[in-house]
C-alpha cells in the first residue's frame, strides 16, 4: 500500500500504482450523460489519468483546469479525469468551468479504484480515490506513475506531459 498524507496527516491506500511497462487494466466508467467508457474507447490514443479524491476541492479543480489546458496542445493524447464524485457533479463542474478537452468520468459503480490501487483505505478519506498520475502509451503500457504524496498538493503536471513525447 501507498503511505501518503492529508494536510500531514497519514493516509494509506489499497495498493501501488501500475508499473512502468506494465499494461493497465479496463475499466467501466461513467461520464456525466450516464454512459459507460470503457479502456477501449480509448484505442490507439495516449492517455493521461489524472485521478483525484473529489472534484469539489480547490486541488482537484485546479488540476482538472490545468490538464484540461495541456490537453488542448496535445496531439493523440486524451486525459482521463477519474474521480467518484457522482457524474453529475462532474458533469456540472465541466460545464461551468468550459473543460471541453478531457474525458472526466465517475468511479462511483466501478471497481477502478482497487483494479488501479488507488482507493483510500482510512482516514476521513475513506474510499474515495487518492492524488496520483497514470500515463500511458498508445498501447496502454504505463509510461510514468505519480502518487501525489501529499493528497493536498498538485500533481508534477510537466513531468507527465513530459513523459507523453519520450
């Protein structure tokens, strides 16, 4: 399990994030009309997932906004934003905030947490999803991994763009 913090406060999560070179796994997830996305939707794109505990925290917004940016400038590359806030509020989020180039969708019916080993297993966190960073190829192999160590702190954005051009 990841040891992480909250405000330094100690956290833990299921499990470690995927390894580089390792193939992620498929998912069911739910976008804000109620359909279900799967990996393969996703096909012969590179994929950033940028998975965080609520999209209601000033963190987790900033970092939708800022890949959400970066994705605009990005060519076969979609950025996956995961989180199990219900779709609706997720929905109502990138509308009002104008996100137009970023899948965000809900782990709210899905085992994504525990199959990425990013689900919070203490704390007032309980069950919702840590801070981390999953890029990956065109194929699905991970190519850079980052569990934020400090849930309340942004994620290293130019290293996992970075890590789409090697």
């Amino acid at each position: 399990m990841a040891a992480i913090t909250l405000k330094g406060n100690p956290v833990n999560t299921i499990g470690t994030l995927p390894s580089i070179g390792t193939t992620v796994r498929d998912f069911a997830l739910v976008d804000s009309n109620l359909n279900v996305k799967l990996l393969s939707d996703f096909d012969g794109k590179k994929k950033v997932f940028n998975i965080f505990p609520s999209i209601d925290t000033g963190i987790c917004a900033a970092s939708a906004r800022k890949f959400n940016e970066e994705a605009s400038k990005l060519d076969n590359t979609v950025v996956i934003n995961v989180s199990k806030d219900l779709p609706f509020a997720l929905g109502r989020f990138c509308a009002a905030e104008g996100l137009n180039n970023v899948e965000t969708l809900s782990d709210f019916r899905s085992s994504f947490g525990d199959d990425y080993e990013v689900t919070i297993t203490d704390s007032p966190m309980k069950g919702l999803l840590s801070r981390a960073v999953i890029v990956t190829d065109e194929n699905n192999k991970v190519v850079y991994t980052e569990q934020v160590s400090e849930i309340a702190q942004e994620p290293d954005y130019s290293a996992a763009i970075d890590a789409l051009n090697k």
